[in-house]
C-alpha cells in the first residue's frame, strides 16, 4: 500500500469511529468539502501535512495519533 492510500482509508476509520460522514467531517475540521471527497475518492494522493493536522484537530487527535496506525506500516516505497 501507499501512503495516499493509507490516509484515504485512515480518514474512512476515523469518521466510522467518530460516526462522521465524509462532508461532515470536512465542516468540523474546516476543509472544503471537494478536498476531503478528492482525498478518500482516491483522486487526490498527494495529501499535504496541513490537511493532516485540520482533519487531526477536527477530531481532536494528535497527529501522531493519526499515523500511529497499522495502515502505516510496511507502505510501499514510491521512488524506485
């Protein structure tokens, strides 16, 4: 897996875990709705820290918290 994609399914578990809907989600964190829909539709794998840490204080989870998942073990390297 790829790091876009573990972000895309991390952010699917936290609004699963939260009960969010994707657009409800990016009203609590303040990113546009487009955004996140981009993000967890898979058009957009180039996720940047800053939407990481809106979606992290959103929630009221520490970034490390959000990467302190199993989806960011073993991610496959993307330079070859």
């Amino acid at each position: 897996m790829v790091v876009g994609e573990a972000v895309k399914l991390r952010i699917l578990e936290l609004c699963k875990e939260n009960h969010l809907t994707v657009n409800r989600l990016a009203t609590v964190c303040g990113i546009t709705q487009s955004t996140l829909s981009n993000i967890v539709g898979g058009r957009n794998n180039s996720t940047t820290v800053a939407t990481v840490q809106k979606i992290c204080d959103g929630l009221n989870l520490s970034i490390q918290d959000f990467f302190a998942s199993p989806l960011f073990e073993n991610l496959e390297q993307e330079i070859k």
